[in-house]
C-alpha cells in the first residue's frame, strides 16, 4: 500500500513529459498544415520577389512571368497535396517523421510531375530522358530547402511551448536562410557566361551584393539574438547553424569576387616611385639611399 501510494507521489510530483504526437486534433492538426503550406509560398513567392528586384526593373512585363510561374507550379501543387495528406493521415505519427515525409515529398513531387509531363514522350525518350531533366531538379533542389526552411518556422509557431521571442526567431531564421540562396543566385547571374566571355561586374552588382548581405547577416543575427532569448536548445542550435552557412556563403560568392582578397604587393622593380628607375648619380630619388 505504501509503495503504491509513493508512486502515485513520485508521479504527482514528475508528471510525464509531453510528446510530440498528442491525441490528434483535426483542428491542431489542420491549423499546423495551413502554417506550414502558407509559410512555403509567402517564402517561394518573397524569393521570387526579390530576384524579380534585382534582375528587372519595374514595371517590366517580363517580371510578371516568374510570378504566374510560381503561382501554377504543379511541382508545389503535387507537394501540397502530398503534405495535406501526410498530416492528416498519419494521425499517430510523431511530428519529427511527418515532418521528415513532408521534407522527402519534394522530390516525389518533381519525380510524379515528370513523369505524368512525359507520357507523350515516353516512347520516344524513355523514362531516363525523361527525369534526367537538369532544370526541374534544381528547382526541386530550391524548393527543398524552401520547405526546410518553413519547417524551421512553422515549429517555432505552433510549439506547445510557443513565445513571442521562437516565433520572431524562426522567421528571421527562414528570412535568413531564403535570403542565403538568393545570394547564391545573384553570384551565379553575376558571373555565369557562355562560352568562356569575361563577365562584366558593374557597379549595379557590386551594390546589389552589399544589400543582400547585408539583409541576409542582419535576419540570421536576430535570428540567433531572439533564439537565445526564447531558450530553446533546438532552435539555437539551427540559428547557429544556419547562421554560420550565411556568413561562409556570403564570404564564398562576393562581388567583386577580390572584394575580401588584399592587393597584391607591387612586384620587384615595379616603378612605383622609388628604387625602381635608372640611377643617374647622387641626389637621383631613383639611386638607393638617395
């Protein structure tokens, strides 16, 4: 009797400590797959976006292309309907595996988009011609780190343990991190050519790179400030570690890409104003010692 009522203490005094599938709640559940799916988009559609800044100017008719691309990709469709299905479906799944799904959906997505766009084809090509499509991988390469990083967002949002101060952490942290491949994107705009032509790097690029990082540095500092803030191991260790991707990134791809790199000192003899003319007899700057 003694020892049951010791436990019942023990468990009083310890309760459980709560997982990270309670009983499924179609209401959480939904809201938690709104958070996510909308956070994907407004992060694709801000990339979009801020390409759009730096490659058109406004007003451009060319701009709205990007825009009505992203709008009917039917790569985040498919994802879309691959994630609702994997958050209401796996009802007693824990979050970490549905998330884990939800990540790997993206290339399903692309894999289920490629071939159902290469049926005409198929007899033709065949099923290697038809997912070897360079292109539509890398955008699923992008949209897999988009998804990550709403990811990141969405578990600072609907935490069980929610605070104003994860919240604002794990959006500059997705700002951050989508700020990080538009940096990658710019450097490879600014100095991909065909053909072995030298690029031209104007004064438009060199500023645009200033802003950029700048805006990527200042979104993962916060990001890690807010994340300190809120004590939240997990969401430290990410912040920290997206963060220093964003600073190797930066310092990877600047431009001009001799932004970071000192001069070289002038070469023996060079004629920079001493020791490297003729000598023509004492008093000469030119003769050594004068």
């Amino acid at each position: 009797m003694s020892e049951a009522l010791s436990n019942a203490h023990d468990a009083g005094a310890h309760p459980p400590i709560a997982e990270d599938h309670p009983a499924f709640e179609l209401r959480g559940r939904a809201t938690e797959t709104l958070v996510l799916v909308a956070s994907v988009v407004v992060l694709r559609l801000v990339g979009v976006l801020l390409l759009l800044v730096s490659s058109y100017e406004f007003g451009s008719f060319d701009a709205l292309l990007p825009l009505l691309a992203l709008v009917a990709d039917p790569n985040l469709l498919v994802w879309i309907g691959l994630t609702a299905a994997v958050q209401l479906g796996l009802r007693g799944m824990r979050r970490s595996g549905r998330w884990a799904l939800i990540l790997l959906a993206v290339p399903v997505a692309v894999f289920l988009v490629s071939l159902v766009r290469g049926i005409p084809n198929l007899a033709s090509a065949g099923i290697v011609g038809i997912l070897g499509n360079a292109v539509g991988w890398i955008d699923a390469g992008i949209l897999m780190a988009v998804v990550a990083l709403g990811l990141v967002f969405t578990a600072a949002f609907v935490s069980h343990e929610r605070q104003r101060s994860a919240s604002i952490a794990g959006g500059l942290l997705a700002v951050g991190g989508l700020l990080t491949l538009v940096l990658l994107w710019q450097a490879f705009e600014t100095y991909f050519t065909l053909f072995g032509s030298q690029p031209v790097v104007t004064p438009a690029d060199e500023d645009r790179y200033v802003v950029t990082a700048a805006l990527t540095l200042g979104a993962l500092v916060g990001a890690i400030v807010f994340a300190a803030i809120s004590r939240r191991r997990a969401l430290i260790v990410t912040a920290c570690i997206v963060g220093c991707l964003g600073v190797v990134v930066a310092l990877a791809v600047p431009v001009p890409a001799d932004r970071f790199i000192p001069p070289p000192p002038p070469a023996p003899g060079d004629d920079g104003g001493g020791g490297g003319g003729s000598c023509y007899g004492p008093g000469d700057p030119n003769c050594v010692g004068g």
